[in-house]
C-alpha cells in the first residue's frame, strides 16, 4: 500500500515522513512532494494508493488537488491536513471526495487512525472486485460449459453470454460456430506443467482466432464463430509455429461446424471422439484430427496372431531387451498404420499381447511347479496416460520377461535374500529402491512387488525397520553420540532420526539408551 505526503513546507513533509514509522504500518511512503504540481506530475508513475496532503499550498492548494486526483485516479484515498479549522474547508473537501480531513495539530496516532481507515477501504473495495471478477468468471465458465455440453441457454442467460462470451457473436445470427479440445504435452510430467503449457496455448490460440476459451485438466475447450471467415484451417497452419514458441507438442480434435446453439452440443461430442485420438497418436509431431476423417472407421486388428505370440517368447526366452523394443516398435508401427485403427480397436489388441504372455508365464511355472508371477496387467485407461503406446507395452512386457527369467533361473527367493544383504551392508547410505533393483538385475516396480510378498513390507518401511534396529544395536552396544548414530544408519537430520526412532519404540534414542 503506497502514500504519498504533499506538503510545501518542507519541515512538514520531513516531520510526517519520519515521526510515523509507515513501513511498519505496512505502507510504502513515496518521496514527499513539495507541491500539488509535482505530485500529480509523478502520479502516474508511482501510483500512490493513498495522498496524505495540505490544503493551504503555494499554486494548486490540495482541494484543487483532491479533485484532479479523483478525477483521473477515483480510487484513490485522499487524506486533507490544514492549519485553519474551519466548517467551509472541510465541506469542500469532502464535496471533492477527501476521505478524511485533519489539522496539522493532531497527534501522530490520530494520522495513523486516518491513515489506517483509509487503507481499510481500499481493502474492502479491492476484495469486493476480486469476488465480482472471480463471480463474473465462474459464471462465464459455466455459460460456456452449459453450452458445449448441454446446447441450451436460459432465457435469463441469453443476455450474460452475448456480454461475457463476446467472439461467439450470439446475438448476430446466423451462426457458424464449431468446438476444438486441445492438448499440449512436453512440458514435463508434473500437473502444475501441463496446467501451465495449457494456459500458454488458450493465450496464444486467442491470439490467432477469435474465440473463447475454457481450461479443464487434461486439455483447453475453444469454442468460435467461423462467421468472419476465420477458420481452423488458419490455426491448423500455425500449429508448427505454436508448438516451437512454446517447446511442446499439440494435439487439435476439431468437431464439425454447426449453426445453432443447440447444435454445439453436437460438435463437441464429435471433438471429444476425435480427441481419444490422441492416446494413439505419435508423441513425436503435432497432431491436427478432424472428426470427418475417423467418425467412419470401423476398428483394426484386436488380437494378435500365433505368429506374433510364438515370435514374443522367443524374445522372451532369450531375454533381449534390444530384441524386444524393436519387435514392439515394429508390431504397434503396424497397427497404426492401418487406415481402420481405433482407440478401443488398438487397446483390445494390446491387451492380448500381455494376456499372451501371461498365458506364457503361466505355462512355465506349472511346468517348474512353481504358483504363478503376479504380472502386471494393462489397465483400460492405461493408453490415456502420459506415456504412449509403445512405451506402456515395451514395460509391461519386459516385466514378464523378467519374471520368466527368474522363474527359469530358479531363483525366486534368492535375489530378495541378496537385496536384503545388500540393503543392511549399506544403511549409513542414501539407498533408493531403484539401486537395490539394479544391485538385482530386476526392474524396479517388480522388484518392489515382489519383495512386498516375500517380506511383508514396503521397501521404504523394511529400510527404516531395519535402520531403527542398528540403532538401538548401537545404543545398547557402545557410547557413541546419538547425531553420530544418526549418520551411521542413514539420517542426516538427527530430529528427524528422533522422531522415527520414537514412533518405532515408543522412546527417544536418549530414553532408550537410558532405560536400564
């Protein structure tokens, strides 16, 4: 919160600036000025929220001033100080919106009073704006949704889209309009990025088309009025050009163009099934899908053939990672190159692939006696994720590969055992999962799985089981200092070793040490 002091007297203007700390007040005080002039001069540079100012000045006296201020910058709180005491003065300046009227008799904390008042308003206007502007955007939000959804408007809602959805032209028919779902990814894996990269396109495509625009999770809704002769074809030419300003990729599902409100809902059912498109498009380049050319695809190939499950055990018996990146390359490269493809025609089929390997699995252990691998089955929504198709299966079959190599290697148990070892060797270290799971050749969410069933816990809850049991060894056993004993089972923060080593025995280190 900015002040300014106005004054021409300068021991005035030094006396208010330092008797009253503002900044502990929570006031930013802006250079005196010395004349009314000079203050509106510098105006609208600083902006001070509020003038604290004296009537009586040689030129603009501070009424004139007041009414200047209030004219170009009505917000402002303006706070008059005047040796005359009299009625008129006060009734002026009020009538040219002062906010408070003092003389300069009054005690510092009488100014500081005003002054605080004076800031409390502002408060209150600001936080009156901030809840109408985020009403009036909540509203908007839902008169937009309302449409693409529902294809309706209330009569009482006719007139607040015209005002808030101001390029879909409502009130001028007829309509052109038409729905697009947009998709950025590249930015990173967090959810803040992908918000953020979404945010830069909705800025960026109002840029080239007018429209409106809505964010939601996973992708931005635009709504537009082709009318005007804009249409998606210019924004499917900057599509390039919107990818490399913003470093991510884009993916465009387009409905088709409708002429009614009650239409919309149409168009965006048709974005919508074009926009699954994009769990089986290449993460590789921009993607610009009109619904026109896959609302008649009929579906690809839904299970694989003998030949290529005969063709995945043998990399699976030979355990060639190479090999199998390349098979799975090469075997979804072929589904996708079918004119037919679908999402749930692609889905089916990949799922017959792991299917066929747990058939796989399943025929090994029966043959070695042993219960079957718990394998990692493809969930249905697996191919909305962030990862694509080629990587979700290249993981999932290389996990079934692994199991069948420990199966065959018949070392089911062993590689827990020497995870184990491995673990109490080195628990004075930062020890992650993903180091054991190499340390065992395995990769790692099996390795996590497997070492749950065999053990009983988590790989976080075993490490600290096991590192709260060397401690209290250590504090039975020798006079070592506890931060020291901290160190040596892997605790940096000796508070934070404490406070574990308590919820594990119900003790600090110093009670445990000193119970007997």
């Amino acid at each position: 919160m900015k002040i300014m002091i106005v004054d021409d007297e300068v021991i005035i203007r030094n006396g208010l600036s330092t008797v009253i700390n503002w900044e502990e007040l929570g006031f930013k005080l802006l250079p005196p000025a010395a004349s009314a002039e000079e203050a509106l001069a510098r105006f609208p540079d600083e902006q001070p929220n509020i003038v604290l100012s004296d009537i009586q000045m040689t030129g603009m006296n501070g009424i004139n001033l007041a009414a200047e201020i209030k004219m170009k910058w009505p917000d402002t709180e303006i706070i008059i100080l005047t040796g005359f005491d009299m009625f008129s003065y006060a009734q002026q300046a009020i009538r040219e919106g002062v906010s408070d009227y003092l003389l300069k008799s009054s005690r510092p904390e009488e100014i500081i009073r005003a002054a605080m008042k004076a800031k409390q308003r502002l408060q209150v206007r600001w936080e009156s704006i901030k809840k109408e502007s985020r009403g009036r955007s909540a509203f908007r939000d839902r008169l937009l949704e309302s449409l693409t959804r529902e294809g309706t408007l209330s009569d009482q809602s006719v007139e607040s889209a015209s005002e808030l959805l101001p390029h879909l032209g409502l009130e001028e028919p007829p309509l052109s309009l038409q729905v697009l779902l947009l998709a950025a990814s590249g930015w990173g894996g967090r959810p803040d990025d992908s918000s953020l990269a979404h945010f830069a396109v909705a800025n960026i495509v109002q840029e080239i088309l007018p429209c409106e625009t809505l964010l939601h999770k996973d992708r931005v809704l635009v709504v537009m009025n082709n009318k005007a002769g804009e249409t998606v074809d210019k924004l499917e030419k900057e599509l390039g050009r919107v990818s490399r300003k913003l470093k991510c990729k884009l993916y465009v599902a387009v409905g088709s163009t409708v002429g009614s409100i009650e239409e919309l809902r149409r168009s965006f059912k048709e974005a919508e099934h074009a926009f699954t498109y994009r769990s089986i498009s290449s993460t590789n380049e921009d993607t610009f899908i009109r619904y026109e050319l896959v609302k008649d695809r009929t579906g690809g190939k839904r299970v694989c053939s003998e030949e290529e499950e005969a063709r995945f055990i043998a990399i699976a018996k030979s355990g060639s990672i190479i090999d199998l990146r390349h098979w799975v390359d090469e075997t979804i490269a072929a589904q996708l190159s079918d004119p037919e493809v679908t999402p749930d025609s692609l889905q089916a089929y990949l799922n017959s692939i792991v299917l066929s390997g747990h058939r796989f699995l399943e025929r090994v252990t029966a043959t070695v006696g042993e219960p079957p691998p718990v394998a990692e089955p493809l969930r249905p929504d697996v191919l909305n994720q962030s990862e694509n198709s080629y990587v979700v299966l290249f993981r999932l079959l290389n996990s079934i590969m692994d199991l069948y190599r420990e199966t065959m290697s018949g070392d089911r148990v062993s590689y827990i055992k020497r995870a184990i070892t491995y673990i109490r060797d080195h628990l004075d270290r930062n020890l992650t999962l993903q180091q054991v799971a190499k340390h065992v050749h395995l990769n790692p969410n099996h390795f996590s799985e497997v070492f749950k069933r065999e053990t009983g816990f988590t790989y976080i809850e075993f490490v600290t089981k096991e590192r709260i049991s060397r401690a209290k060894e250590l504090l039975d056993s020798t006079p070592i200092k506890i931060s020291d004993i901290a160190g040596r089972v892997g605790y940096e923060d000796v508070k934070y070793f404490g406070q574990l080593f308590k919820k594990a025995t119900g003790q600090t280190p110093s009670e445990y040490r000193n119970k007997t």
